[in-house]
C-alpha cells in the first residue's frame, strides 16, 4: 500500500508551475526527504527529460518505491540513502539542482545547517536550491494555523518548529547562496529559491 499525504496532493501543482521556470535547464535535480514519494511521481514526468532523484532515510524507502512502481518513468530515479547530518553525501556529481519540501521545520536546527552545507559542497554556480514550506517573519507567525501548527510541533519534539525566515537567509549566505525568489503558496506556505554564487 502506498503512504499518502493530502498535503502533497493539495501543494504539488502550485510548487511545480515554480520549479517548471526554475528547473527549466537542469540536468539532474536531487529532491531532500522525498517522504511519501508523492512529489517525486508527480514532478518527474512533468519535467521530463530532466532527471529526478529521490532520497529519504531508508525507512521512508518502500514507500517511495511503491510509488514510483505505480508512476514509472525513464527519468525518475531510485530513492538514494541520504542522511543530511552524514557528510559527504552518497550522491553523483551530475545533480544541478536541489529541491526540499516540508523538512525545516522537522529537522533539528543542526541537520538544517548540514543541509545548507551539503548542498553548498554539491552545487556548481547558478544553480538552484529551493525549499518549500512555512516560515516566520520578522519574527512573528504569517497565520493563526501557522501558530498553531508551531505548537503542534514543539509538542511532538523539543527541536521542531517553523524557522524564521532571516535565520535560513542568514544559513544561506554564509554558505555562498544568494536568494533570488520568494514565492507566496496556499495555506500559508513559501516557495523559496536560492542560487548558488560563483566563488
């Protein structure tokens, strides 16, 4: 049986007509915490010929493969065994672009810098890394249910919780990305997208 989420079904068609613009001249894009696999069977044939690698902890793996069992495609890939806080990452040199949905505010604050990290030693100049999910600005919730989703998190692990946007800005360029876009998305989420700076 595949995992489902509705949140993936709800967000998938607003996060892709970003990436179709964004991911227009990639080669390879390796998608962080892959999860159900919903995104990735979604995505890879929509932008097709550009390859889509999965990659999640081993545990989330049947799951993805089950959906990529019921949505094969030439262009969509294995899911790779990725833990962000193993360094260097498992993965080939021909990714060109990263994409992450829903993993921020599930990580600890540690993991959140070892993905910036990773991806900074994986990506070439110009390319993308884009994340998606709910942030805080200035400090303060975008919505009520924002608040209440924060809540709902702290109380299932004392490290989870909506990031402050200016704390991710700040990950970022310390670690040679510059924000290019910041897309508004339904129910209170962002798209946000970052290049990678030539050195």
């Amino acid at each position: 049986m595949r995992p489902f989420s509705q949140a993936c079904e709800n967000n998938r068609q607003p996060i892709l007509d970003v990436l179709r613009a964004v991911f227009a001249d990639s080669g390879c894009i390796l998608e962080i915490g892959s999860g159900t696999g919903q995104h990735a069977a979604y995505f890879a044939p929509a932008l097709s010929p550009t390859i889509w690698q999965p990659s999640d902890l081993v545990r989330n793996h049947a799951g993805i493969d089950a959906w990529i069992d019921a949505h094969p495609i030439d262009n969509l890939r294995r899911p790779l065994d990725l833990d962000v806080d193993r360094q260097p990452w498992p993965v080939a040199a021909d990714i060109d672009g990263i994409f992450t949905a829903n993993t921020c505010h599930i990580m600890a604050w540690s993991s959140v810098e070892n993905m910036f990290a990773g991806a900074a030693h994986l990506l070439g100049a110009g390319a993308a890394l884009v994340i998606y999910g709910p942030f805080n600005y200035g400090g303060e919730f975008t919505s009520p249910s924002n608040a209440r989703f924060d809540a709902m998190l702290r109380r299932q692990a004392s490290h989870q919780g909506i990031r402050d946007f200016e704390a991710i800005e700040r990950l970022a360029a310390s670690q040679g990305f510059e924000l290019g876009e910041d897309y508004p998305m339904p129910a209170n989420n962002r798209l946000l997208v970052w290049r990678k700076k030539a050195r």
